[in-house]
C-alpha cells in the first residue's frame, strides 16, 4: 500500500507526522489531524506539474499523492516522498 506522511514542525525543532494520506482502493484516505484532513479533503491541493488551475483531491489516487510534496515543501508543513507499506 502506498503512503505519503505529512510532517508538522515543533517548537523544538524536532517533526512529528501531522497526517499519513494511504492509498486503499484507488483513493487516498488521511488519516491523523481532524482539522488538516478535512481542510485538504475540501480544498483540495494543487497540481503543480500543469499550469492550469486544476486541483487534486483524494478521490483522484495516485495522482494526488504525487503532489503532495510540491504542495507541502515549507519549514511549517512538510510532506514526504510516495513510500510502499508491505
């Protein structure tokens, strides 16, 4: 099952994972924070691999983990790389 963590920045410098968002059956569930799920569930994230103003949401699967990174690349909020859980 493939997965992507989202991780949040603390006071003390150290991350901690904020959201894990896997892929079940061709659509991403988040899992973790209440606040930061439903925010991206509704809002949706950008695709920043096409110019248009096109969004992704979780109901798009692979298509929205691969954003992920270059939606979250700040020293706030980060999101790793696509990993594979066996």
């Amino acid at each position: 099952m493939k997965y992507v963590e989202i991780y949040k920045l603390q006071n003390d410098g150290s991350q901690t994972v904020l959201a894990t968002c896997r892929l079940v059956d061709g659509v991403v569930v988040i899992e973790g924070d209440e606040k930061f799920a439903s925010f991206v569930a509704n809002e949706g994230i950008r695709n920043y691999s096409d110019i248009g103003e096109k969004r992704f949401f979780p109901k798009d699967g692979i298509l929205f983990l691969e954003q992920l990174q270059y939606n979250f690349k700040s020293g706030y909020l980060n999101a790793g790389t696509i990993k594979e859980e066996l």
